[in-house]
C-alpha cells in the first residue's frame, strides 16, 4: 500500500510534468484536486496558478521556524534547508541565499499562497537538484568573458569590466582545466564579439554549461554579487520586461539553469561576503537561445569606491574564481553526471 507521502510525491510529480488542472475562476478560488493524505489545491490569480505554501511545506517535510534575521518573513525548513518568504513580496530565501520569484507570495484569507510556475521552476529544482538530470552529462565549460574591443561595458575609476571579466574567465579556465574538465573561452584577449556569435560558439558543444561572466556598474553606491538565469515562459521581470509567451530555448534548461545558478552563487557569497543582490529573472540575449544550462554571473560593481577597487585585485578574483570552479564541479556532480575524470567534491 502507498503512502500518504509516496501518494503526495506522486502528485507533485504530476503537478510538475503536467502542470495544474485547469481553474475556471479568474479571482482567487480553491480547487481540491487530490486527497492524499492532504489536499492539493489550486487557487487562480492575475494568470497564475498558485498553491497554499502549506501544502508545500509538508511535501518537503517543513516546519515553522524561528525566523531567521529578516523581519515580516515566515521560515519553514527542516534539518539544514530552510526556505523564508512574505506576502506580497518576490523576494525568496533558501537557506538565506536571496532568490526573485516570478510572482509575488499572496495572502489569501489566512493562507500565503505560491504560484505553481515558483514551484516547478525554482523551489523544487533548488531544494531537489538531482531531480534535475534532463540535460545530461557535463564535459565542457563555455566561459564567456563579456563585453571586449570597443566595448569596454561598465567603465570606473577603479576598474573596467571588459578587463577584470577576461582576467576572471581566466583565472576560472586554469581552475576547472585542473579538476578535468575541458575549456572554451569566447574570447581570449581583447577583441569584440557580438552575443550571437558567443551563443553560437556555445551551442557547438552538446555536452557543455554556458557561464558568462559581467561586472555591474551604477549611479549610485550599488555593490554586490547577483546571477541571472532566463525567465521562464510566461513570466515576466524588471530584466525582461515584456512577457515571454513562448518557449526559449533556453527554457528547455529551466531546472537546470536554476541548479546552476544556485551552485555558483551561492558559493561566490559565502567566499567574498559580498552582498547577495540574489539570484534573478531575465530575457537577456545570451539565455534566450543557448541549447544547454547557462547563467550570467555579476561579479560586482566596478563603480563602488569599494568593491570597484578589490575586483581588479588578483587576491579577489582568485576568491571568486575559486568560488565558481567550485559551483560548477558540484553541479556537475549532481545535476550533470559525473564524469569519472571529476575528482570528489560536496554536493549542492
Ligand atoms: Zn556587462
């Protein structure tokens, strides 16, 4: 006989691959659409579908917790996982690593509320990335050191990102050479390269993750560390403002892109301290057509009197490339097979 929890998993596995059934009302309603061992239901909103958080919750074995360092947030989580979020709000924590929903949590009556494109698309691919094994094994890393030649992309006082992307592309290269994996660059030196013509490159290897690599810069004293993966169909954010109606290749990846993301970024944060502008939607041009699991790394902020001065230092781009070779080798482990030449690292 089954569980009510081997009976739960199921359903989610069909909400997963089939997406939910279909809610006739257009303002918030609930469907109950199973009764295992505790209903799954559907409630529909502004053009998503959501699901109580609660219910969320206890498929992963979730527990109230006391909530950890952000005020107005509700944490639930269970041994070493822990997820934070709030009404009204994109913002999402996993294990306090800032992610950015698709759409925002909603109250509905006494219950908060999480669209169904957030559960497939994030939270199940970061709480559970062996699940995500639809792309294969990895045995390439395409680094795609951005911008170069005449354009120099975000340009300080303190440091130009054309330089400091290539010199972090190739720090990371010597790294993940070392661990056995095989390296393309789009560009090695500086000269300029059109975002078709870095996609195109990446798509010649089946079998390879695309990382590209940015540096921010802005007006005011913004500083920190933020990573970019395509916004799945359907959705929509400040970076892709309009709402992407159909499927990218890049969303072929989506789960993959996400496991990526999170492997990367959150080790950038633990090693630098940086802060955590979290990981993001967007339609940049990069993601959109890529065949295989890509993400646009920001370092940093070339125009913060701080931070603008440490990402030109060879100390802080080692720090950082550290960081990225060791995200990348874990999600080879876990998301993209190992391959035997890998050697042993913790998984995600
Ligand atoms: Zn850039």
């Amino acid at each position: 006989m089954m569980t009510n929890c081997v009976k739960c998993l199921l359903w989610l596995c069909c909400l997963l691959v089939l997406g939910p059934a279909p809610v006739m009302a257009q303002r918030v309603v609930s469907k109950t659409v199973a009764r295992t061992g505790g209903s799954w239901a559907l409630y529909r909103q502004g053009g998503a579908t959501y699901i109580k958080m609660d219910d969320l919750c206890r498929f992963y074995g979730f527990r109230a917790m006391k909530a950890v360092s952000r005020k107005g947030y509700k944490t639930y989580g269970a041994k070493n996982r822990y997820i934070s979020f709030r009404a009204g709000s994109k913002d999402f924590y996993v294990n306090n690593y800032r992610y950015m929903l698709s759409f925002p949590v909603i109250a509905s009556g006494n219950y908060l509320l999480i669209s169904t494109t957030d559960v497939k698309k994030l939270v199940d691919p970061v709480l559970r990335p062996r699940y995500s094994r639809d792309t294969g094994p990895v045995n390439t890393v395409v680094i795609d050191a951005g911008h170069g030649g005449h354009d120099a992309g975000a340009v300080s006082a303190y440091s130009c990102e054309k330089v400091v992307n290539l010199q972090l592309a190739q720090r990371l290269a010597t790294r993940l050479k070392k661990r056995g994996l095989r390296v393309v660059m789009t560009r090695r030196g500086d000269y300029f390269l059109t975002l078709r013509q870095r996609v195109e490159i990446a798509n010649k290897y089946p079998k390879c993750i695309f990382v590209s690599i940015h540096h921010n810069s802005a007006r005011t004293k913004g500083l920190g560390i933020e990573t970019f993966t395509l916004a799945p169909q359907g959705t929509t954010s400040p970076f892709a403002r309009k709402r992407l109606r159909t499927v990218l290749a890049g969303n072929h990846q989506d789960s993959e892109n996400i496991a990526l993301a999170t492997a990367i970024h959150s080790r950038a944060i633990k090693k630098t301290g940086a802060f955590d502008r979290g990981i993001k939607r967007a339609g940049f041009s990069v993601l959109c057509s890529i065949r295989r699991p890509a993400i646009l790394f920001e370092g940093g902020f070339v125009s913060h009197p701080k931070e603008g001065r440490k990402i030109a230092t060879a100390a802080y781009q080692d720090l950082l490339a550290d960081a990225l070779c060791e995200g990348i080798i874990s999600y080879c482990g876990v998301v993209g097979g190992r391959s035997k030449k890998l050697r042993k690292t913790r998984s995600l």
